[in-house]
C-alpha cells in the first residue's frame, strides 16, 4: 500500500516536471521571434584576468579583437594577479600596439584582480569578463548588449562551449556543457540563473558597484555574482546563441577538482544567502518554488540517469550470460517472455520516466545542433549515450562531494597559487 501511494506521488512529480520543462523549452524555441538589435551601441571594457595562461591568453585577447562590435567601442584589460608568471605577463604587455592595457594589479586571486581593475580602470557602463583559458564568439558581444535595454537586467550570460575537445575526458565534457546550455537558459526563464559563467558574462558596472563588486573571498565568484544580484532585486538573462568557448580539464583528476569546487561552491553560496531566498520579505528575484522545482529536477536526473545505465548494464549482462551458458534460441525465448512480463508490469511511472529521459536527450540534440550547426548520427549518440549513463556516475560523485563540502563541513575551497616567476 505503501508502495503504491509512493509511486504515485513519483507519478505525479515526475509529470509535473515533464509539462514544466516542456513549457519552458516551447518559450526558449520561440525566443528568436522579433528578436531586437541595438541601433547605438554603447562602450563595453573587457576585462580578462590572468594566472599561468601562457600561450592561451593570447587566443582570448585575439577572439574579442576580432568580434564584431565596433573595435572603438570596446576597451580591453587584461588583470595581472601578483603571481602571474613571466610567460603570461610577455603575452598580455604583446597586445599594447593593439590598445590592450596590460594591468599590473598586485592582488591575488581572480575576484580581487577584476574588483582592481573595476574600480581603478574602468569607466564604461557595461563590462564583460573572459577568462584567460575562453574565447568569445564574433557575435558575442553584439548578442550580449541586447538585454540591457531593460534598466533591471544586472548580467547577462552567455552559453559556453567546449574549445577544441581532443581527450577522451574532453570529448564527454562537450555533451556537459552542451546540455548546460539549454538548462541555463531555462532557468534563466523562470528567473532563477544562479551563475554568470566567468567565460564572457556581461554586466551593468552600477549593478556590480552596488553589490559591492565580486566576492573575493568567494571561490566561485560567478555564481556568487550572479545569486547576489538576484537578492537585490536584478535580473540575470542568458542569450543562448552568444556562445563563448572555454579550454577544459584533459585528466579525470582535474577535472574533478574543478567540478568539485564548482559544487561546493553553489552549496556554499546557497548557505550564504538562504536567509535572504527564503524570508518573507525578500524583494528579490529568486521564486522558492521555482528552487524548489530545481532541486527536484537534479535530484531526480542524479538518481534515473544510473540508474538506467545500470538497468542496461544488467540487462546485457543477463542476455550475454544467458546465450554463453544455454544458446542463442533458448535465450532469445526467454528474453521474449521477459519482455512481455515487463509490458504487462509498465507502469505510469515507467511510461513518464522514459518520456523525461527521451526529452532530456531531445534537448541534448537541440543544443549540440545549436552549437556545432551539424550532427554526426553516429559519433553524437554514442557520446551521448556515455553521457547520460556512465558520466552521470561521475556528476552524481562530485554534486554529492560538493554537498558534504559545502553544507556538513561548510568547507570554503580556497585557490592555492604558488609563484612560477
């Protein structure tokens, strides 16, 4: 009895969501209708800050060269932390004759190498920043203006991309990023972006002024930003064809570190500010409901992606132990009866588990097509395949490495930087 009324409270979650992401992806597919442009567009800075980048700053600084916006209209710095090593500090001074300005800020840490050259340098109302592994698109900037025509927007984000994926870990960090797309700007459709991704996000410099800039004590200033703004009352929109293209971890290691700051980091900023999300008089933009369905969402896409991959795992183990030990035609009946047991035991919940999985792979397509503007039939859905089953092993360890960082240990992730010069 028990069992029943849970799965049919399952049920009626599960359908709950599947219509509210449906709605959701229906409003992102009829964005581009009348979309305007910007007739006078106004004087952005740019500012790229740096560590140990190297050769790969020198790729960031020429894609915003090449965008684009008018080259008058567009001031770019490139923030040189304390530490930044020599090699790095030769590619940013290289762009001087092209009216780059390489800053010298004596800070650590990237939030304070912004914040310095925020409040020391800059005196353009709109700024974006890229960091020193990202490359902006052409059209980026021109695309990322466009939503400051409303007075309450205080960042907009772009969608990013994996540059150049060559590596195994590489190559599956593509579909990542690519369904990352499409789910951030659902959320930023429900007024719920919770992030202004370091590669190439835009803001308003009053907005920034007024919240008291970056967070320098804040390992992921770019959710931080992006969650702070949204307590006091701005709006964070995302433009999902202003893409920017980002340099990612080749080894399973850094990777992980890296996803495990980023997780620790939103648990973190979400103890940070839960007094402000969930009191009464909260003027802000963030819907608890709306948090609540978030939540929900990723706790059910942890759970089902395993487990279906372990399900198929199962399921061919069973049918290839099955032919090895008693035939091919003696196990070919047997799974026909097991099909048909399982088509007389389907259920509701069964039935919405899969229609989920389908459109959480129809949304994958959607966005690998918006990003690459062609598909590999076979090359695509294989990679997509490891990453809705084995890679969402690995998605399900970090978010829950990042929980008991962030919520059981409170544990503030700190950059280590040590001195190459």
């Amino acid at each position: 009895m028990l069992t029943q009324i849970l799965l049919e409270i399952m049920s009626a979650v599960v359908l709950f969501l599947l219509f509210f992401w449906l709605f959701i992806y229906y409003e992102i597919l009829n964005e581009g209708k009348g979309k305007a442009r910007v007739k006078n567009l106004p004087r952005i800075a740019m500012v790229i800050p740096t560590l140990f980048e190297g050769d790969d700053l020198r790729l960031s600084v020429e894609s915003v060269l090449a965008s684009d916006y008018p080259r008058d209209k567009i001031k770019i710095y490139v923030g040189l932390n304390k530490a930044t090593d020599e090699k790095t500090r030769r590619v940013a001074h290289s762009f001087g004759r092209y009216g780059v300005e390489a800053v010298d800020t004596g800070v650590n840490g990237k939030a304070a190498v912004m914040n310095y050259v925020l409040k020391h340098k800059v005196k353009e109302e709109f700024v974006a920043t890229l960091d020193a592994d990202s490359m902006a698109d052409r059209k980026m900037l021109r695309k990322l203006i466009v939503p400051f025509s409303d007075k309450g927007v205080g960042a907009v984000a772009p969608s990013v991309a994996v540059y150049n994926p060559k590596k195994a870990v590489q190559l599956i960090q593509k579909y990542d990023y690519i369904f990352s797309i499409v789910l951030r700007k659902a959320f930023s459709h429900v007024g719920n972006l919770l992030v202004a991704p370091g590669p190439g996000s835009m803001f308003r410099l009053s907005a920034l002024k007024d919240i008291g800039y970056f967070d320098e004590r804040n390992i992921t200033e770019d959710m931080e930003v992006a969650i702070h703004l949204l307590t006091e009352g701005y709006k964070v929109e995302n433009v999902i064809d202003a893409f920017s293209y980002t340099i990612v971890p080749d080894k399973i290691y850094a990777l992980f570190k890296q996803r495990g700051r980023w997780y620790t980091g939103f648990f973190y900023n979400m103890l940070k500010y839960r007094k402000k999300i969930m009191s009464k008089d909260n003027h802000g933009l963030i819907d608890r409901s709306i948090m609540v369905l978030i939540f929900t969402s990723v706790f059910f896409s942890i759970i089902a992606l395993p487990l279906v991959g372990y399900y198929i795992y199962v399921g061919i183990s069973y049918t290839y132990n099955s032919i090895a030990n008693v035939g091919l035609t003696f196990s070919l009946q047997t799974l026909q009866q097991e099909i048909i047991n399982v088509g007389y035991s389907w259920s509701v919940l069964s039935t919405l588990g899969i229609l989920l999985l389908v459109f959480g792979i129809y949304s994958l397509f959607y966005a690998l097509n918006g990003v690459t503007k062609r598909i590999d039939a076979v090359k695509d859905t294989l990679g997509i395949a490891v990453y809705t089953t084995l890679f969402s092993y690995f998605l399900g360890l970090t978010w829950l490495y990042g929980f008991i960082n962030g919520t059981i240990f409170k544990k503030k992730v700190a950059w280590k930087i040590a001195n190459r010069n």
